[in-house]
C-alpha cells in the first residue's frame, strides 16, 4: 500500500472458483497438503528453537507496546528515540506521512488484534476499555481516508471480530456488547462525505469533524489520488456492512472498484498510479505492484475470498495475467506503462513489492513467489534490511527502511504453503536484525539509512499491528494460538476479519459486473491452490532449486536480462538505436538517428545542447518509441553525471553506557578532513570547545585533547573551526546546528563546505548534526560527564564479539537526482559539468517518462560534444548492460553563511535522567539476550 506498508494474506490460500460453501474448508486442506511434503527442503527447525524465537518475539512486542503505552499513550505513535508521543501539530510536519495521524491513539487501535493473536488476552481486555474510555473520533483534523480506513476502521473491526470471538469462549470480555463496533459505525459514517464525487472515487483526505469542502474542513480541493487509495476500501467497508446491516458502506465502496476496473488501460489490462478523482483520467501512467497500486491487486482477490462474489476473482485473474505478462521479470517485479506495457517506466523497485509474494501464495502461483522472495533476502542480507526503493542492479536508491513488515508477511505464507524449514531461518534473521539494529531503550526505531545503521525517532503503529504478528504466526504451532487463525483473512494491515461474513447481511447483489471480461488461457489459473502433486512433483528440494541460482544475484555486478528490450525495437535491416552513452552531438550519423526517432537539436545560448523529441515527428511508432528510450537512457545518465559532487551521509554512534551503540545519529559529511569512507573510524570521547562557536583559538585545550570537539555552527567557515580544534589537539569534530529544533527527520542532509582555500591542511574527520541529534548528544553529556561516540560510515555491529572484526564496506553509490524536469508534455534534462562549490544544489527525485509525453527534451554542455558524455562511469541500456543509477534522496549542501528554516517545536525532548530511569529494567533485559550482548 501507499505508505502504511499495510500487509496483505489471507490465513490460507484457496481455489479460484470453489463454490463459496468450499473455499475456507478447501483452503486448509491445501495448507496441510503442502506442508506435509516441504519438511526434507531444509535442515528441521526444532520445536524447542521454534518455541524460543516465539517467546524472543512476545518479549520484542512487549517492549515496542509496553514503551509505547508508557512513553506515548494517548499519542497515536511513539518516537523512540526521544521516548516521547508523536502529537498531530507538536512536531515538524512530515507532509503525508503524518496524515495517518488523527489524534485518535493510533497504535494502541492498530494493536488490538495483535493482542489475541500473542495470547494476551488480559492486555487486549484492558486496551479495549482504555479505547472506549479515551479515544475521541471528532478531532477537527485532517486525515488520510485511506489509512483511517485500514488501520483505525479495520483495527476497530478486528478488535470486535476477537472480542466476540472471545466473549464466546466464557471467559474474557463477558462485558462487551458491540462498542467497538459502534465506533468503527461512527467512523464509517465521518468518511462516507469523501465518496461525495461523480466518478464515485474517494477524495484522499478528510477532516474528522467537518467532513469535506467546508471552509473549516481545511481540505476537499484535491483532484488525484492513487489507485490504491481508492481500491483498498471494500474489505473493511463490506465487513462493516455485514456486521451492522447498514449496506451503505459496502456500497460506496463497490462502487469506488467498479469505477477503477471500467478505467483500466484496456489493451494491456493494466492500471496506473493516480487518477482523477472527477474526470477518471490516469494522471500517472506507469503501474506496476508496488506503491500507489499494491493493495488494489490485494482487495480485488481478498473481497472474492471474503465476499464470494466471482466478479472479483475475475477482475484480479485479468490483472494478474497482465502483471505476469509485463511487470513480472524474475525475479524483479519493474513498473512500465501502461499504454505501452513492454517499456520499462522505471529502473528501480521500492520496497512495498515485497507484499506480492504472499498474494501469490494466495493465488497459488508458487514459483514466481518464491523466486521474487529469494532475491528480496539477498538484499536484505547485504544492507540488514529492505531499503525504500533500489536499483535493478541491487544498489540503494531511496535508504531509509521504516520497519515494514511486507517482506515478513511473505515469508509466513511462503512456510505455511510450503513448509520449507528455510523461511524459519528468514524469520529468524529479520528478528535478529530487528534486535540488532533498530532496538533502542525505549522501542524500536526506524532507519534512517540502512547503509550507516542510522535511526529516526519514528515507530509507525504497523509495526506492532503486523511485523509482531506474522512472526509469531511464522514461528506459532496451532496449539500456541488461542482460536483457529483458518476462519480468518487478513486485510491489508493484517487486521482479522472473519470469513463466516460471507454469509451474512447479503443484502448487495452478487451479480457479475465486470465488463468485457477477456478469457484468459487457463493454464494461469489451473491450480490455483497449491497443488503439491503438480508444484512440487516428487521432488522434495524443489523450492531449494528455484533458490538456488538467486543466491548470489545480489553480489553480481551486473545482472543480464533484467531489462526487456522489444524484439521489434531491432528490426531486420535496420542499425540498432543509438545508445545514450555513444551519442556526440557534432557526429552527423547521430543527428541523422535521433532526427528518424524524433529527436532534433536546440543550440542554447548558454553554449549548451537542447534535446528535444516529438513523437509525432518520428519516422514510425517503433522510432519513436526508440527515442523516448534514448530520452530515458540521458535521465539516467544526467543521474550518474552529478552523483560525484555528493556524498552519503555519515553516523554519530554513542557507544558508552547505557547507550552501547544502540543510538545512531545521522550526520552530514564535510568535503574536507579526514574521509570515514576510507579510513577507519574515530572513536573517542567528545567534549565542548571554548569558545563553543570555535570559531578563535580554543581556551581549554586540555578539555579537548586528544578527544571529539563539540562546536556549536555559526559566525565563521566550518574549515576555520576545525583547524581550530585541530590545533587544540582534537582527533575530530562535531559541528550541532545552532536553529533550534531543526532535525534530521524533516531537512535535507547537510553537506558541510570548504571555505574556498585549499583545506589539505585539516586531518580529522568533521561531521555535522542537526540541533534534534544534537542535544541527545549534549543531554548525555549533561548526565554522564564521560560521553564515548563513533565517528563512521556506517553504524558498527552492536554486539561487542563482533567488535574488532572488520566491517563490510559501506555502500557509496549514493547519488543526486537527476535534474529532469516534467511539464505538460514535455520533459528536460541537463547533462551539465558539474564544477566543485560549496554550494550544491538541490534536486528532486526524477519522475517515470510517460510513453503518451509527445515531446521531450535534454541538453548537454559543450564540453561533452565530441566525446563519450559519461566516459569515466558504466551506464545503463535497455539490453541490461551495467549501470550506475540514481541512489539517493533528495541531499542539500551549504555554505556556513546559509541558513536552515525555523523550525519550533511543540515539547522539548524528555530530559536524559528522566529517560534513563525508564530504560533500567530494559538494559537488564538487553544483557540476558543471546544475540545482543552488552
């Protein structure tokens, strides 16, 4: 999904058209069937070991809920770092992200189900009477229908379909009578008004207590959303139908899928990211699996399972026949266009993809499963955990990693289809990599970079509504689970829906409403359960043998293949097209090709080239699809042109007590000093400079020989104050910003400047925190007089074994975006020498070509006129040479004279004895941990 990184699975696979009466008793028998063949694949997993990754991950839960219910509640989510509740308005927006955020106790509704499924049945009983009690649904904020819809309206939903479960055993929850109920139908109601359009498509926002388009209502202007904003509606709204009577909300949302299905892309069956929620024209024309579209494909196939309608199971059967025919490259899974679907949009995938593998399951499409879920682990075992978004050549493209729990959803419906004793080893490393690298003493934090290792005060409420419980279901035998897990389905944030729904309230009618519906070859679909004599014929190692050649594909510099190129693109006769990396614009043979694709010159008079292609001026469809190639391939290049003039960022790691390593600050580099890239780290104990500005002779060089000087930013060239710290004696520097309140979490990476003079002369390595990072540093220094920190490349192993043994290399393929430009039909790149300043501009991340775009354009310097334009790098063509994409987000460099946005905030951070007060009893725990030792 679009950003909860909402979880998808049904508890049991099932068969595409078993009468309805057959589908949850068939399902399990597919489960058993499979499982029983699956247990020689792998070297066993004893119970016993079982039985203790399930107790590690109860104990994970415990400190991630019990330190949000501490630090947090009733804020909606928990920032670890600052131990301290992440309260709508308090804190620096962070633009959509916080649109989840309604004032409503976000996470402990996100958590209930989760609470039955770990057998906590006392603690949900508790937090069902703490929501009832505390949780007000008429704030006057604005809120994202789509995740109000799957995480508070389903975890409402869940917390009742438990309840009841529960009330019926006899033993917990005798007092419940529906409330949870009667708040998801309050809910429910507050966002019907955003159906209120002609397309019948949901608008993406809407306030709580003023509905949309009111002047108060601060929202109700917006004209797109995305496809899976609006297609990830009918499971929770069809239950609350279903379990009230009220047919309204299944309604609006069958009508919301109707009206996506009617605007595929006909020809190719596809659909593309946004939509307008008036006019039902694609505002983005790539579509693949991943975000923006993802559940969409999940819902189609769940409301057949949950609601027995064949029209659904059709409409997904359609799509997937489309997906595996176009997107599907194994093992990558690449968005293309959707009115030209052979054509690649992108060149990377973001991590949201990682949910397809269990659908497939659910589908019954094994193989492709397994395959895209094998080379998902290689990433995460070269960088820990699954980046946003990396290149087709496994290179970092966007580095932060918020906890998802996609790839662990999969892996659980992987084991349970198979059996595999392998995908406990999987689930296993991602405990140990959640302990290792993102446990912090009051919960777990999002990376920042897995690169560094670095942590961002952010806990979003999935991680405890789904990562803890698909690994406890992963690790779970049926006795450990206190009801039958078979009489569910997940929705897309794993909350718990029954499937004896299906049966009741049928008041929609069932009727088949898809429309020109396609036969499709059959062989797709044969068997859509996993059928064990078919999938894994007499071959016990089957599910290893597809692994196998995918082992080492991560570490290959240069996967082939992993681009399609069009057969008819290289026609008999005719000269390949030129390739970006071969073109000199005063080669006459060049002009000659890019003028049959459509492509013609433009002499600016600043001494560059333009590049601009019109479709409709090439020689044949084929040319111009060729030239819109070539377009792409100087997108890319511009990319990798300007990478050089960035660097990646660094860490702070404090590594004395009681943090051991366990905080990582992200910290911008300086382009002069000693580089942490290629020299091992410093590691000392740190120290303020008098004066704190540095920015004079220091007064105490005792106070800061032979340690890390703190220096504070301003009045003078950052160069300046590290020869003057230099000179005292210090083996390093960290500069803290002096805005107040300004963090890493909302501002652009600070990249420090020389000051213009030849700065050789200045050896120790410099770093720059914002005043958030900061002050963790200083609040330390304040409580322990002895402060120790890590100056890195890269966060350092936690587990003091590891210690002395020498770390991987860190991941320097971070790069700036490409400059590409998009307009109405028209698209610019410059491919520009870049020249070494303090100043760096900075650059948004480049958009995907739409193969509609009639016109396009690029311009490149004189300089690369009569030469390769990227002679010294690799590059990227669509016949799946190597290459070297675009890594990174958006990165900043500045001068000291500039300066950052105000930035106030709403508390100050919780003072460090407070804080280490709470986190006692947790370092206790830590030094029992196996893994984890202090």
């Amino acid at each position: 999904m679009s950003e909860a990184g909402g979880c998808r699975g049904c508890a049991s696979p099932v068969p595409q058209r078993a009468p309805w009466s057959l589908v949850a008793a068939t399902a399990a028998l597919c489960l058993v069937s499979a499982t029983s063949v699956w247990t020689a694949g792998a070297a066993p997993m004893s119970r016993e070991e079982k039985q203790k990754l399930g107790i590690q991950v109860l104990e994970m839960f415990d400190h991630a809920y019990g330190n949000y219910m501490e630090h947090a509640y009733p804020a909606d989510e928990l920032m670890p770092l600052t131990c301290r509740g992440r309260v709508r308005g308090q804190e620096p927006s962070r633009g959509d992200v916080d649109d989840a955020l309604g004032k409503f106790s976000l996470t402990l509704i996100d958590s209930l189900d989760t609470l039955v499924v770990l057998n906590k049945t006392k603690e949900f009983e508790d937090a069902v009477r703490k929501v009832l009690r505390d949780v007000n649904l008429d704030n006057d904020v604005v809120v994202s229908v789509f995740e109000t819809n799957i995480r508070v309206l389903g975890g409402l939903l869940g917390g009742h379909s438990l309840a009841i479960m529960l009330k019926e055993k006899g033993e917990y929850m005798q007092w419940y009578n529906d409330e949870l109920l009667q708040m998801a139908k309050q809910l429910g109601y507050k966002l019907l008004p955003a159906f209120n359009t002609t397309s019948g498509l949901p608008y993406p926002r809407i306030n709580l207590k003023f509905g949309i388009r009111k002047p108060e209502a601060r929202t109700g202007t917006e004209t797109d959303t995305c496809t899976a904003c609006a297609g990830t509606l009918i499971l929770e709204f069809a239950a609350l139908s279903r379990f009230t009577g009220a047919t309204i909300f299944e309604e609006y949302a069958r009508k919301a899928l109707d009206f996506l299905w009617e605007k595929r892309q006909r020809s190719s069956n596809l659909v593309g990211v946004t939509i307008n929620i008036h006019t039902g024209d694609w505002v983005r024309k790539d579509s693949g699996v991943g975000a923006g579209i993802d559940s969409y494909y999940e819902y189609l196939l769940k409301a057949y399972v949950l609601l027995g309608d064949d029209s659904f199971l059709e409409r997904f059967n359609t799509h997937y026949d489309a997906i595996m025919r176009y997107i599907s490259q194994p093992p990558l899974l690449l968005d293309v266009h959707i009115h030209k679907p052979m054509l690649n949009a992108r060149t990377w995938m973001d991590a949201l993809l990682a949910f397809f593998p269990g659908l497939q399951v659910l589908k019954g499409d094994i193989r492709p499963a397994i395959e895209t879920h094998e080379m998902l682990y290689q990433v995460i075992k070269k960088h820990n955990f699954l980046p946003e978004a990396f290149t087709t050549d496994f290179r970092v493209h966007w580095a932060q990693h918020p906890l998802r729990p996609e790839f662990a959803e999969s892996t659980y419906f992987l084991y349970k289809a198979t059996g595999d004793p392998y995908y406990l080893e999987v689930g296993k490393t991602l405990i140990e990599n959640l302990n290792k690298y993102a446990r912090v003493p009051c919960g777990f934090a999002a990376m920042k970079d897995v690169r560094t290792g670095s942590h961002e005060d952010r806990m979003d409420s999935f991680f405890l509504a789904e990562m803890f419980k698909y690994l406890y279901l992963l690790f779970a035998d049926k006795e450990d689970i206190i009801f039958d897990i078979e009489d569910y389905i997940f929705t897309t944030e794993a909350h718990l829906l029954p499937l004896w729904l299906s049966t009741t309230n049928q008041s929609i009618s069932k009727k088949n409403t898809t429309t020109e519906y396609i036969e499709l070859d059959d062989s797709n679909f044969d068997w859509t359960c996993p059928n064990t004599q078919i999938l894994f014929p007499n071959d016990p190692l089957y599910a290893q043998s597809i692994r196998e050649p995918l082992k080492n594909v991560v570490d290959k510099s240069c996967p082939r293949g992993i681009i399609r190129v069009r057969e008819e693109s290289f026609r008999s006769g005719a000269k390949p097209p030129l390739r970006a990396r071969d073109f000199m614009a005063t080669n006459p043979e060049h002009l000659e090709i890019l003028k049959k694709m459509g492509v013609s010159l433009i002499h600016l008079k600043d001494g560059r080239v333009q590049l601009v292609q019109h479709a409709i001026q090439a020689a044949s469809s084929i040319d111009a699809e060729d030239g819109l190639r070539f377009m792409q391939e100087m997108i890319e290049l511009s990319s990798q042109q300007q990478k050089e003039q960035q660097l990646p960022p660094r860490a702070v790691q404090i590594v004395s007590h009681p943090f051991f390593g366990r905080v990582v600050l992200t910290a911008g580099p300086a382009q002069f000093g000693l580089d942490l890239s290629k020299h091992k780290e410093t590691r000392g104990f740190v120290a303020s400079s008098k004066p704190y500005n540095g920015c004079s002779e220091l007064t105490n060089p005792e106070a800061v020989m032979g340690k890390i000087a703190l220096i504070q930013r301003g009045q003078c060239m950052f160069a300046e104050k590290a020869r003057n710290i230099q000179n005292a004696g210090a083996i390093g520097g960290i500069v803290i910003d002096d805005n107040e309140g300004s963090s890493s979490d909302t501002a652009p990476l600070f990249q420090m400047a020389g000051d213009g003079k030849d700065t050789d002369d200045i050896k120790i390595p410099m770093l720059f925190l914002f005043s958030k990072e900061g002050s963790i540093i200083l609040d330390a220094i304040r409580e322990y007089e002895e402060v120790e920190v890590l100056l890195s490349d890269k966060a350092k192993d936690r587990d003091p074994e590891m210690e002395n043994e020498e770390q991987p290399s860190s991941e320097t393929d971070s790069q700036d975006q490409s400059t590409e430009q998009i307009t109405s039909n028209s698209q610019e790149v410059d491919l520009v020498d870049q020249e070494s300043s303090e100043e760096s501009s900075l650059h948004s991340h480049p958009e995907s070509l739409s193969p509609t775009d009639t016109d396009n354009a690029a311009s490149i310097s004189p300089s690369e006129q009569n030469s390769d334009p990227l002679e010294n790098y690799e590059t990227l063509s669509l016949d799946g040479e190597c290459t070297d994409l675009d890594n990174q987000l958006q990165e900043q460099s500045e001068t000291e004279e500039d300066s950052n946005p105000n930035v106030s905030w709403g508390k100050k951070v919780q003072p460090i004895d407070s804080i280490l007060a709470d986190w006692n009893e947790d370092i206790e725990a830590f030094e029992m941990m196996d893994k984890d030792e202090l």
